[in-house]
C-alpha cells in the first residue's frame, strides 16, 4: 500500500467541496487515513513550496495557499500517488480531462482546487510536513 499527500487548497474549502473531493478518491478505491483542516502562515507556505523558490509563481503560489484554510489529507491505497495524480487531473484545469477534479472545480492554473504528491519522495516529505507519524493510522 501507498500513502500520498492531498490538499484541498483554499478555492476548494471556501466553495465548499471538501466532502465532494474525498468523496472521489473514496469512490476511486483510496482510504482517508489521516485529515486536518489548517491555515499557513505566508512562511510555512514558502517552507511547503520550497521546491519552487526560483520559479516565476512561488510568491503568488505562497500568497494563495496561505490566504485561508486548505484541508491536508493522507490516502493510501495502491498506486496511490499515480491514482491521485490521475483523478485530480492537468495542473491546468483547461487541459485537464474530463471528469477530474480539477476540470470539475478548478479555476485556474493556480487555484486548481487539489494539491497532490508527485513522487515517493515528495510524498514522504510532505506527509511529514502536515502529519506526526501518531496521527498516521494504517486503513487496514
């Protein structure tokens, strides 16, 4: 079993799609095994976006996702990084396929709606940004 980070980014809480988004990854075979509701501050922002510090949309990007609450969540299932990615759909919501989340709720490039784990790595990164290994309860 895999474990992947999700965030439903700021657009998503304040539309009210929290329980519509789990829904489709549940629906789509994942487990909710962790979930908390949060607001970053403009630092942890930039701490969790690290990666793109020289990229062109880091400020804004920082800016959005600490302008209010977002919902973090752990899934777990299998092939559950490369599932998510599949469901939330291209970061581009207008390039994204049918059906996804993204085509669905998203707004724009940045307010995309859903936030997911790239990779492994990433993934194992961000889990430990948002969750304590306490909080991390296996679905089975």
């Amino acid at each position: 079993m895999e474990r992947t980070l999700v965030m439903i980014k700021p657009d998503g809480v304040e539309r009210n799609l929290i329980g519509k988004i789990i829904s489709i990854f549940e629906e789509n075979g994942l487990k909710v095994i962790a979930l908390k509701k949060v607001r970053l501050s403009k630092k942890q922002a930039q701490a969790f976006y690290a990666v793109h510090k020289n990229k062109p949309f880091y400020d804004s990007l920082t800016d959005y996702i600490s302008s209010g609450p977002l919902v973090a969540m752990v899934l777990e299932g299998e092939m559950a990084i490369q599932k998510v990615r599949e469901i939330m759909g291209a970061t581009d919501p207008k390039e994204a396929k049918e059906g996804t989340i993204r085509k669905l709720f998203g707004l724009d490039k940045e307010k995309n709606t859903v936030h997911g784990s790239d990779s492994l790595e990433s993934a194992q990164k961000e889990i430990s940004f948002f969750f304590s290994e306490f909080e991390l309860i296996s679905a089975e």
